[in-house]
C-alpha cells in the first residue's frame, strides 16, 4: 500500500468550513421553523403530553446534510448485483422528502457491490444447483438450528467451510452482522478484556457491549500502541481489584473495508505468541478474495490458520450468498452451537443460500478424487465433502476449480490495476494496493453528491458507493470502489476515465507524486503498472 497523504491546507479549510455553514444555518432554519412553521417539526417537539419521539439534535446531522443527499443513497435496483446493474429511475419534487418512480432503468457499471469473485449470477452452475436445492429442500428450514431447523445441508457445508479455512470445525449463522455480534458474548463476559482495533467493524462493537467484558481499543493497524497496550493491561489487570484478566481476546479485522487496509497479521501473531492472548480474526472482506487460494488473509501471509484462535467470515462478499461463519477448535465450535443466541433464536440459514455455498466454495477448492490433494492446506475438497446432485450442476471450469482460480487473478489484477493507476492518477487513496475495495478521498462533503450523481450521468452510467461520517472521520468523505473478478480489464478503464474527468473538475488529484501519468499512459500501461515493485513507484 501506499503512506496516507495529507491535502493542502486549503482543502481542509474549505471542508470544516463546509461543516460550519451546515451547522450554523441548519440550527437557524430549526429555531425558525419551530416556530413559523410548528406542523413539519411536530416529530421534535413535545406534543399533548408526550416527549418528542425524535431528538432534535441526535437527528440533526441526518436532517440537514443526509437528507439533501438521499438520491445518492438507497438508489432501488432490480436484478443481479452483477458486473452492472440496473437502477429504477426516479425524481423527487419536494427536496428529497418524497420521491416519485419515472418509470425508466438505467444500466450502469456495478461497483459499489460486494461480489468479489461474481458469483452473484442469475445463470451458470452455481445458479443452476440453487435451483435445483430449492426444488430439493424447499425455500426454508422453518426453525432455529437448536429447535430442529438443522438439516444434512447444513452439516455438509460446515465441514465444507471448516475444510476450506483450514480450522477443525465451523458454525454457520444465517446473518454476517449476528455472527459477530451474538458470538462474542459467548466468548467472553465480565472479568475479561476485549482489545480492538479502532476501525473494527459495529458488529464488533456491538457483540462486545453485549458481552459485558472491559474493552480497550488501539490505533488502527499500530502494532507498537498494541503491544504497549497488552503490557499496560497485562501488568495492571483488572480495575480497582488487580486481579489478572480472566482471558484478554483480541479482535481484528483481515481487511477494512471502509479503509481498504489489511491488518499485519504476521506481527500481530508474534505478539500473540509473546503475550499468550486469544485472538479473533474478522475476514468478512478477506475470505474468498485475499491470497492465492481465496482463503484470506491467513492464505495472503501464509500463515498457519491454527495460529488464529476464531477466524470469523461471511459468504455475502465473495460467495454471492448471505451469512456468516464462525471456525475454530472442535471443542470451542461445540461449546459455541448450544451457547450464541443464534442457536436458538435465529432462523436457520436458507436451502437456497446454503447451496450457493457449498457450489461457489467447491468451484474456489475444486473438487478432487485424488486423496492426496485433499489432505494438506489449502486442499482441493474431496468428493464426498459435495452433495453429488450440486456436482452434477456443475460444468468441469467450476468442478475442477480452473474458473475459481482464474476469478482469483481476474480480482488480483483488477484491484491492483485500479489502486496504483488512481495513485500514478494523483488521487489520494486509502489501503492496500491488493485490497478489492479502493477508497478515494473526496475530503469535502458538498463533493458527495456531485461525484456520485455525475458518475452517474455519464454515458457509460457508473453507480458508486460514497462514504461520509459518522462512518469516516470528519473530513474523510470518500467514494468506495468495490471491484469483482466479473469486470473486465475494459470495464477498469472506462472507470478510470470517467474517475480522471469527474475528479479533475471536483479538484480530487492532490496526491504528492512527482511523475503524474496521463488516463491514456494509465490504460495503455496497464499490465507494467500492476507488475511494479512498490520499490519503483
């Protein structure tokens, strides 16, 4: 990756000044309005005797700078999140309180989806063996997994998904969000310590609060604040008391997706090693498109996936699916079933999902007879790991795990292409230079809107995902660009194209690099830009 770089002092200014305007004229138009016109804030204000169902100041930010950006976000769209994707068009009259359907669609340039390696397809053999499990199963499983709603498929796919991480045994809850936040309660509770990155995702944050457990959190990615934090708690212990914590559990993500960074999973092991903590991985993000089998960050450092403790994932990014898995030891997974609150509470994960699963993760493995391949990590998966009838749904690309393989490089290329050619651009970018998900700065929030809605606007329609706060730091508004294996090396340079003409007139390219390329220089150069040590940039 590349050292995050500051912009001008000028860019800052005009943003935080940005910031003021807002606030300063947003809380005259509310002491105003209140008044004049008591009807449209009657929501905020208390009324025959009931408080106020909304608080006026915890929804200012989301009434006075969200709302005049709503037709940026929650676009509707119909179809698959695939390569493109087609937005229903619509207007609104009434500044953005109110929006009205054209009756029009626009297909544009999908990527703002999470579908690293295209498995979001309506058509092919992943879609053809979900077909086939729905006329098999059924559409649901009607129950939670503890209260009978566990079937031979949903067995299946946990040795399938424990083979493919590399760990003992696995848990599959039927959302990625709850797989964190109802599993770490499980993990840990009072008397015990949670250290956590500060960027970790909420689900994170939220399992934790639920947990009750004390937790501490460190810069992000900063394996010295790290370090100095473990041995400040480890030689304090607990509050007041002194005792010594009853586990300290130390959580991270495998990559950041609102950063696009990785975490330094080799130093934060030769940690774990010296400090003798437990560790939890999140590769919600990672699984399935880091490393060159696709088994995340684990696989992109190649380090032993039992060095990890509890490596956590979801099958919403990579596997064009939904939910979640938790890997582990065969005796930390058996506790787990009967102690989430997913086992009894949650539905069970879908037939349909669990078969687009098993089909997309057996086409990454490939599907093997030969003992041999099967038994050493990252192994093929073998036969009898696969219900034969997805098998049979499956053309030889997919079954021997080729096409997988070549999603893996596709995604590879792809990424790094986009992430260097936007720096050579001189944008500033956030994250790894391998990272699927590539954050361009915007800085000034007044440039979300504008950036998104001419993407849009172009000939060749782009739909882009941009980011503001609370998500991101005050003054690191930012567009999200999320590649697949799906787009072609073509499918980049129109990106790029429209990205170069859309920032160059928003005033974008503040990056501190001497020799700028031309987005002609960018395309034409493609393949020697990606092949380029960081070294030489």
């Amino acid at each position: 990756g590349y050292e995050e770089q500051e912009p001008p002092y000028y860019v800052l200014f005009s943003t935080y000044l940005s910031y003021l305007i807002l606030i300063v004229i947003g809380h005259m138009r509310d002491f105003f309005g209140k008044r004049l016109v008591p009807q449209k804030y009657s929501h905020l204000m208390p009324s025959n005797g009931y408080a106020a169902l909304t608080s006026d100041f915890d929804s200012f930010y989301t009434r006075r700078l969200k709302h005049r950006l709503e037709d940026i976000f929650s676009r509707p769209v119909t179809g698959v999140p695939g390569r493109t994707i087609v937005t229903l068009d619509r207007v609104s009259a009434n500044h953005n309180d109110t929006f009205e359907p054209t009756g029009n669609r626009t297909r544009a340039l999908n990527v703002s989806s999470y579908n690293y390696l295209g498995f979001a397809q309506a058509r092919g053999g992943c879609a053809d063996a979900v077909e086939q499990g729905i006329r098999r199963y059924g559409t649901s499983a009607c129950q939670s997994r503890l209260e009978g709603g566990t079937t031979d498929l949903h067995v299946q796919a946990e040795q399938l998904v424990a083979r493919f991480i590399g760990m003992e045994d696995a848990l599959i809850t039927s959302m990625g969000y709850a797989t964190n936040s109802t599993t770490i309660p499980a993990l840990v509770g009072k008397g015990c310590l949670v250290i956590s990155d500060e960027h970790n995702h909420a689900s994170i944050r939220v399992g934790v609060r639920l947990s009750g457990a004390s937790v501490r959190t460190f810069k992000h990615n900063n394996m010295q604040d790290l370090e100095n934090l473990l041995k400040e708690v480890i030689s304090q212990g607990q509050p007041r008391t002194h005792r010594p914590w009853k586990k300290i559990l130390v959580i991270v993500e495998g990559l950041y997706s609102m950063e696009g960074t990785l975490v330094n999973l080799p130093a934060v092991v030769e940690l774990k090693r010296k400090y003798k903590f437990y560790l939890y991985v999140d590769e919600a993000h990672s699984i399935g498109a880091m490393g060159p089998n696709g088994r995340g960050v684990v696989d992109y450092f190649r380090i032993n996936p039992h060095e990890v403790d509890i490596l956590m994932g979801t099958f919403t990014k990579s596997f064009g699916a939904s939910g979640g898995y938790i890997s582990g030891s065969k005796a930390l997974i058996s506790r787990l079933r009967v102690r989430t609150h997913a086992g009894p509470y949650a539905e069970a994960m879908s037939p349909a999902v669990l078969t687009q699963i098993v089909a997309s993760m057996s086409s990454i493995m490939g599907v093997s007879d030969d003992v041999s391949q099967t038994v050493d990590f990252p192994a093929c998966a073998p036969t009898s790991a696969v219900p034969q009838w997805i098998l049979e749904q499956l053309p030889p690309a997919l079954r021997d795990g080729s096409e997988g393989k070549e999603r893996l490089q596709r995604l590879a290329f792809n990424a790094r292409y986009l992430s260097r050619a936007l720096y050579r651009l001189g944008f500033i970018t956030f994250g790894h230079a391998d990272s699927a998900i590539i954050p361009l700065l915007l800085f000034n929030p007044g440039k979300m809107g504008v950036f998104s809605r001419l993407m849009l606007e172009r000939k060749t329609p782009i739909v882009v995902v941009v980011v503001g706060y609370p998500a991101t730091p005050l003054v690191t508004s930012r567009v999200r660009f999320c590649l697949s294996a799906a787009h072609t090396k073509e499918d980049v340079d129109v990106l790029l194209r429209a990205i170069d003409e859309v920032g160059t007139a928003l005033d974008l390219k503040h990056g501190k690099i001497k020799n700028r390329w031309t987005v002609d220089e960018v395309c034409a150069r493609a393949v020697e830009l990606v092949n380029l040590e960081e070294d030489d940039e």
